[in-house]
C-alpha cells in the first residue's frame, strides 16, 4: 500500500501499490483527490473542474 496525505484535511490517504497517476479517489473526508506523481512520490492533490456541489 502507498499511503499519501489528503491536502484537504491532512487525514491518510491509502492507494494500492499499482496506482497510476491520473487515477481519482475519494477521500473519507468527501473530496475528490487526483492521483500525481512527484518524482518517486506518489502525491495526492484536490481535483479541480470536476464540481461536487459545494453547496450555496
Ligand atoms: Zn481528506
């Protein structure tokens, strides 16, 4: 397993060791992650334009 840290809340991320960049997951804190990799480091960032409705 591949653990990475969500930007949004800080919680733990874990991704299965055959991740590929470009994969998007959900995170237990309800935002969409992208998977990228950073060098040798699997990160994971909010993904952007695909709108979950925030709610006004
Ligand atoms: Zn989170």
């Amino acid at each position: 397993m591949i653990k990475a840290k969500c930007p949004v809340c800080g919680g733990e991320v874990t991704l299965p060791d055959d991740v590929m960049p470009g994969e998007v997951v959900e995170h237990d804190c309800g935002v969409t992650l992208e998977v990228v990799k950073d060098g040798e480091t699997i990160k994971v960032k909010p993904l952007e334009g695909v709108g979950e409705d925030w709610g006004e």
